[in-house]
C-alpha cells in the first residue's frame, strides 16, 4: 500500500496526468479509501510541487501542471468520496474562498474538496472574493467555519479585514475563521484575530475538526 501511495504522489509531483488519473482508477478498483489515497498520495504530491515551487527548482507552468494531475484524480475519486461522505455526521457549514485581489484556486480548492469529504458541508465562493460577499456568505448560510485563502503578501490585509466585518456584521451564528495560503503562517493569524491557521489542505481538515469540537 505505502509503494502504491508513493507512486499516486509521484504522478502528481511529476504532473502526469494520465498516470494520475489511471491510479486513481486502480485506487477505487482495489478498494483504497478514497481519502487516504488523497491525504497519503496525491495531496502529497502536489505539496512536494508546491515545496519545488518555492525553491525556485520548478516554475508556474510546471507547478499548474501538478495542480491538473491533482484535479484529474480528484475528478475520478469524487463520486466515492461523496457517498461516503453522504455516511458521515455533518461535522458543520463551512464558506470558503480566496480573498480579493487574489486569483489562485489551487489550494483552495483542494482545501474545500478535503473538508467536503471529511463530512462538511462546503459552500466555495472562488476566488478574487470581496470582503462584503464574504461576510453575505457567512450570514446567508449560518456558517459555522469561515476559510480565508491568500496566496499574495499583497492580499494578506483582506483576511483581516474579512474577519473584522464578520464580527461587526454580528450573525445570528458568529462563525469561527481559519486562514491559509504560502505567506500566512500561526503569527499572522493571532495577529489579525484569526481563530486558527491551517498550512495545508490535509492539515485545515484536522485544525477545522478541532474548532468544531472546542
């Protein structure tokens, strides 16, 4: 199992699609948890392109490449991550999104696919989100989790300014928030009052089941 989770990153990292998408293929047909696949193999690989990327050994054509792997594999384990999802507890609502100014969906979108299959319910906004839509969201859908991407120093300020509008927006259901994206980090979040920091989509599962559970 360890050699066949290695190859699923490996197919990532190397952004072959076709092999990704043939091994997540072999994953449902061997009856490989789809999350696991995902948590252990792919995400993996496209962390390790994501690490490749900011060594400057790979540039954005190659890390895009990676990203399309990925998005390949996540098609194919979709259905299989969905009905077992369908067999979970609804953990809670969570509305995600990179914030204004910012463009990149990559990490995003791997996040929102994660904590939809780890028993969320997931409303994605996209990404270049404003600050009102944002806060529109979290009231809308009674959000018990609100996502902020930034992949940009220069779009860092909107997560800031995204939770202090929540807060003064004053929803029914005040929802906890959580950050990502290559520039944030744990010090940024406590900075902008921020209830927690994720650096990766499998790890913004387990940080998003803990604020659920405290």
């Amino acid at each position: 199992m360890d050699y066949f989770l290695a190859k699923c990153s490996e197919a990532v990292s190397k952004y072959d699609t076709e092999l990704a998408a043939s091994l997540a293929e072999e994953a449902l047909t061997k009856g490989v948890d789809p999350m696991r696949a995902i948590e252990e193999g792919f995400a993996k690989g496209l962390e390790k392109a994501g690490t490749l990327w900011e060594e400057g050994t790979y540039f954005l054509p190659e890390l895009m490449m990676a990203s399309e792997a990925m998005k390949t594999a996540m098609a194919i384990l979709k259905p299989a991550l969905e009905e077992r999802s369908l067999k979970m507890k609804r953990l809670g609502k969570v509305v995600i999104g990179t914030v204004e100014g910012d463009i990149h969906d990559i990490g995003k979108s791997l996040v929102a696919s994660m904590l939809s299959a780890g028993g969320f319910d997931v409303v994605d906004l996209g990404a270049d989100v404003s600050v009102e839509n944002f806060v529109k969201a979290a009231t809308r859908e009674e959000a018990d989790l609100v996502c902020m991407s930034a992949l940009l120093t220069t779009t860092m300020p909107a997560q800031q300014r995204i939770i202090q509008a929540v807060k003064k927006a004053k929803p029914r259901k005040l929802p906890r928030t959580m950050i990502g994206g290559a520039p944030t980090s744990d010090s940024w979040a406590a900075e902008i009052g921020a209830d927690a920091y994720a650096p990766d989509a499998v790890n913004a599962l387990n940080v998003a089941k803990r604020l659920m559970s405290s």
